[in-house]
C-alpha cells in the first residue's frame, strides 16, 4: 500500500464531483430550454436531465470487498464518473398557446428538470465534495507529521 493511496483516492472523489456539481450547472442552465436537440424527424426537442453515473477506478466492488477482508489491504483506489446519463423521465406540459413551440393543443414540452431536486443534488455533491477536502488534509496533515519523526 502506497503513503499517496488516501490522497488519490480523495483526488479521484474531487475529480468526480466536481463533474457532477458541472452536470447539475447544466441542468438548471437549462430548465427552460425547449429548442435543446433535433429529433430524427428534424423537430426540435426539449433539453434533457442528465446524470452522472459513478463507477469504482479500478475493479467492482465484491472483488474489493473479498480482498479487504480476506488479505485485510486497502478498500479501494476511488471513483469516477463512468458515463453521463439522459433521464427518461417524460417532458412537462406546460399550457402556454403564445409560445412559439406550443403545439396544436397550445401545450409546450419543457425540460424534465426539476430545480428543487438539482439544488438538492447540488448540496450533496458540494457536501461530498467538501469531505474529500478535509479526508485530503488530514492525510496530508498526517504525511507531514511523519516527516517531522525524522527530525
């Protein structure tokens, strides 16, 4: 086990939320955004909720739990984000005849971005975030303690 596993795993956490906290911006940049993508049949579609998927660095999770309490080394080597996801969940109809995108019915598909559950997974991620720091300071804080043995 390496003295630089704790900070690069921390780094691997920091990296990834803050791709996620980057993906959150986006969603609610565009929640209101209902000339997002053309379809196949040349319309255009509202923007779509994405998500970030988190995934381990290195191996799946049984081979580093088996080897953790088996061998009793390290957990882990981090995360990342292993793909960046649509969400299915269906456009809101919103009534709105004026709006140039309304169909015949005077409906408008808007975005399936809900800005209260993008704040909360805003405040999640920069709480994630936010403990990868201090996990990263103690470790560093712990390295310069043991160089400080040798004096």
């Amino acid at each position: 086990m390496s003295i630089f596993n704790a900070i690069n795993t921390s780094g691997s956490g920091l990296t990834a939320q803050r791709l996620r906290m980057d993906t959150i911006s986006s969603n609610i940049a565009n929640a209101e955004t209902t000339r997002a993508t053309v379809n196949a049949d040349g319309e255009y579609e509202p923007y779509q909720r994405k998500m970030t998927v988190f995934s381990p660095k290195d191996q799946s999770f049984s081979s580093i739990l088996n080897r953790a309490t088996q061998k009793g080394e390290s957990a882990g080597n981090g995360v990342k984000v292993s793909q960046i996801v649509d969400d299915e969940e269906p456009f809101k109809l919103v009534y709105n005849p004026n709006h140039p995108d309304a169909n015949d019915d005077g409906y408008v598909e808007m975005p399936n971005v809900d800005p209260l559950k993008e704040t909360v997974d805003m405040m999640s991620a920069t709480r994630s975030y936010e403990a990868n720091i201090t996990s990263l300071n103690a470790s560093k804080t712990m390295l310069m303690k043991a160089l400080e043995i040798g004096k």
